[in-house]
C-alpha cells in the first residue's frame, strides 16, 4: 500500500517581480542606446558612457541571482576605457597650473637675511642637507605618507650627510654645534616633518642618551653603527598612563643575578617597529629611581607594535611596545641615568631640536605658497595679485623671521651654558603655537589643493600637530616656563582637589 505519492521534482519558483522590473530595464537600454542597430550596442559601438554605467549597474545586480553576465569579456575589458574604474591621474596631468611638492620650490622665506647670523660652515652644511632633501626625499615622501609607511631608500641619502650623532664628538659622530645641529634638522623638516622625527629619536634621542649617559664601552659598542645608519635607534619613555607626567614611570627593572627584568608597557615610541635597539627607561624596584637600559630587537619577552591611524606623522612608525621579563645584561645598564633629573639632560637637549622643526616645516610651507601664488591664476591674474593672499604670505614671513630669530637665540644661550629649561619650553611652545598658525594660513592659501598631499602643506598642517603635543605640549611647556618665571609649581594639582593656602570658601 502507498502511504505517500512518489516524490517529485519541485517546480521553479516563478521569477520574481524585481528580476522582471531588471531585465526590462535592460532590454529598454538596448533599444534606447540602438546605433542604429543590435548588433552594434551588443559590441559596445556607440553606447555612451552613461549607458555603459547603466548596464554595468544592471549587471552587478544580476550577477547574485545566478544569472550569467550580460556583457561579454570583450566588453567588460573595454569598460575602463570609459572611464569606469580608471586609477586617478598624475597630479602634474590634473592640475598642470601649479608644481607640486615633489619638485621642491627655491628657499625664499630669509627675508630678513637672518642666514648672515650663521658661520660658513653652517651655511655650506644647511646647503648640502638641503641640496640631498630635495634631489632624494622630496620625490618619494608623499607616497608613504599616503600609505603610513617608511621610506627605507632614503637611510642610505640621510648617511651619506653624515649627521646623526649631532653634537657628539667621536665614535663616527659629526660634533657639530648645537646650531648646527638645529640647521640640520629644520632642513630635513622643511621637506618632511616626519623625516625630521625620524632623524630626531634616532639622534638627539637614542644617540645622545647613549654618547651623554652611557660609559665608555657602550660608546665604543654602539655609537659607530648608529652613526652610519647601519642600526636604527629609538627611544622608549612615554608609558600609556604617563604622558606628561613622564617621572611617574610604571615600567620596573628588578636586579636578578647578572643583570635585570623588565616589565611594563611604553607607547608613542619613535621607529619602535624596526629599531635594532631601543633606550628603554624604568623605575628601579630597589631605589624607586629612574634607570636606563639598552634592549636589543629580538631580545625574548620584547615586543614593539605599529600604532595604525594617525593623522599626522604617518611616515613616522610609532608604536607600543610590551615587555615581559625582558632579561638586560649589566653591561647594557646605563650606568649614568640614576634619576629622572638625568633624563632631563637629554630632553634638554632634544627640546631644541623640537624647537627647530617647526621653523623648518613653516619655511616649506611657505616656499610652496609663494610659488603656488606665482603660478596658479584667476580673474586673469596670478593668486599673488590679491590683496589678501599677500596679507596671509606676510604673516607667514613675519612667523618665520621671529620663530628662526628665537630659535637662534635658544642655541647660542646653550652653547654659553645660560639656557635654562623655561626658556626651552618657551621656544618650544611658541615656535609650535606659531607653526599651527602658518600651515593652517598656507593650506588657505592654496584653497582645494590645500587639502592635497601632493602640495605639501596639507601634510604639514597634519604634521605640525603631533610637533605640537609630543616632547612635551603647549600646556605642560607653557607651565614649565611659568614655574621658572613665578617660582610657584602649578603641573601637578594636589592629589585631594585642594591647593596650598586656598579654600573653597575663600572669595
């Protein structure tokens, strides 16, 4: 007896309504697109590229129903000759009014000839930095810029300068005056900011910790490869919680036999991703100081990470590292960093260079400007025929000759030994507050293509801001300076929310 009747193939569902709408619409362009027949729209001759954008658009929404495509081979090929997903054009193509970065402009922005104040021998180094910034970097930076990558070609133009290691005389090093040194790195920013930084952890961070606080045999050890670039340094200080209050270091080293671990976290660190040794700073579980150590890359427990999604810097491969019993031999100890006041020698130091970039990246920008001015037309003239462009290009200029001015200053004060560490962050401070306000003008000045790498300065207005916050920011510098000035600390609030000799109740 059958229970059941045979099973049978179900019959297809009946097209739905939206299929039909889909494939009326697609016999409509045909016919609409017929020139003047059939055959000659199924090949592509004639159609228009709104019709080719249309059945393309048709196609897609086909294609997840199962049914096979509707273009052939041939024509999906020819579709990007239409203008369907055609990679963009060369700047120089698009916009052929005005010369982008990468052919960098004539420096004009020493309008007050303040090159005069410099010796010639500062004079032929800045020329020579200068010369290898625009012939090699200045051609290739915006790509990576674009992509967050570093540019590892550029190592080998930046060696042959023969600057890292700055003030440091021997082991391979320059010893070149801190004005010197200054010069060199506002050379380097006023093409890239980012190369700048670089430079800066390698040199006046890494570099100089090592060649001010190390011994001798760390010297000998180290110094001679960083100083040709053939190992890459950084340096290892900013902590997730501590920030601006960088002596209040959670990262500990504890004495084992024959040297020490290491534990915490760092982040914000300069070419963490692929320094081959890293100056890393902890607190000394014995004497609660700070100490300084020599981590190699590759040591077990060391970890460096990139950080992803800057706005500005993004050459610059920043990164938290995490170190877990990292074990340091008592050789790589340096043994001249016994307190946080040891560090500030360095940073002392690096604060000028800070101070400097600035001034290099404004002079960029500005150099970019007045031949964007020269070039660029409407209303039947040049740019720099209107009145307010040339209001804004003097403010650059005034910014300029003032931030170089102090800068200037600031270097001849150290090299006399009367710099103190307010009018470090003074100038610090102020080039930077100044800087924001040049690129934001410049990037005006330059209207759409103001927001375009290619121009320069919208990588500029991206990079002064990180110049802005990092080796201290506008506040912590300003109070800095304001605790010299007034003799009253005011950076660390009193832990109960209460200030010395005020209550609440007092008007």
């Amino acid at each position: 007896m059958v229970l059941f009747p045979p099973a049978s193939s179900p019959s297809p569902p009946p097209p739905s309504l939206s299929l039909c709408v889909l494939l009326f619409l697609f016999l409509l362009l045909l016919i609409i697109n017929s020139r003047p027949s059939h055959s000659r729209v199924m090949t592509g001759e004639g159609m228009d590229e709104k019709g080719w954008r249309r059945l393309a658009r048709i196609n897609q929404q086909l294609q997840p129903k199962g049914i096979p495509s509707l273009l052939s081979p041939s024509q999906l090929e020819s579709m990007p000759t239409l203008g369907v997903g055609l990679p963009a054009l060369d700047i120089a193509s698009a916009f052929p009014q005005a010369t982008p970065a990468s052919t960098f402009p004539t420096s004009v922005s020493d309008y007050f000839g303040l090159e005069d104040l410099l010796s010639p021998e500062d004079v032929a180094l800045r020329k020579r930095v200068r010369r290898v910034m625009e012939e090699h970097v200045a051609p290739v930076v915006t790509k990576y810029w674009e992509k967050a990558e570093f540019p590892f070609e550029i190592i080998p133009h930046l060696a042959s300068l023969k600057i890292a290691g700055g003030t440091i005389k021997g082991y391979g090093c320059p010893g070149l005056s801190i004005l010197s040194h200054a010069l060199v790195g506002a050379e380097i920013a006023r093409v890239d900011a980012s190369c700048c930084t670089f430079a800066l952890v390698h040199s006046s961070l890494c570099m100089s910790t090592i060649g001010m606080l190390g011994n001798e045999e760390q010297k000998q050890k180290y110094l001679p490869s960083l100083a040709r670039f053939d190992t890459i340094g950084c340096w290892a200080l900013t902590e997730p919680a501590y920030g601006s209050d960088a002596s209040s270091l959670n990262t500990t080293a504890v004495k084992v036999e024959g040297g020490w671990l290491l534990n915490g976290q760092k982040r914000w660190i300069g070419n963490a991703t692929f320094a081959d040794i890293v100056v890393v700073f902890a607190r000394n579980t014995q004497t609660n100081q700070i100490n300084g150590f020599i981590v190699k890359k590759g040591t077990p427990g060391y970890r460096a990470t990139k950080i992803e999604n800057k706005i500005g810097l993004r050459i610059v491969q920043n990164g938290d590292i995490i170190m877990k019993d990292v074990f340091i031999p008592d050789e790589d100890r340096l043994t001249g960093i016994n307190s946080f006041q040891d560090t500030n020698k360095v940073l002392a130091v690096s604060r000028i260079m800070v101070a400097w970039l600035p001034i290099g990246v404004c002079m960029g920008v500005y150099d970019i400007c007045y031949r964007y001015l020269q070039e660029r037309k409407q209303f039947g003239a040049p740019l720099a025929a209107l009145q307010i462009n040339q209001e804004k290009l003097v403010r650059m200029l005034g910014n300029i000759q003032a931030m170089f001015l102090l800068g200037w200053k600031l270097c001849k004060m150290y090299e006399s030994g009367k710099m103190t560490p307010g009018q470090a962050s003074l100038c610090k401070a102020w080039n930077t507050l100044r800087a924001r306000e040049t690129v934001a003008l410049g990037r005006e000045l330059l209207g759409g293509n103001g927001i375009l790498s290619d121009f320069l300065v919208a990588k500029a207005f991206c990079d002064i801001e990180p110049i802005y916050t990092y080796e201290g920011t506008y506040d912590i510098n300003t109070l800095v300076t304001g605790r010299e000035i007034t003799g009253i600390a005011s950076i660390k609030p009193s832990a109960s929310g209460k200030i010395k000799g005020f209550t609440a109740s007092q008007k």
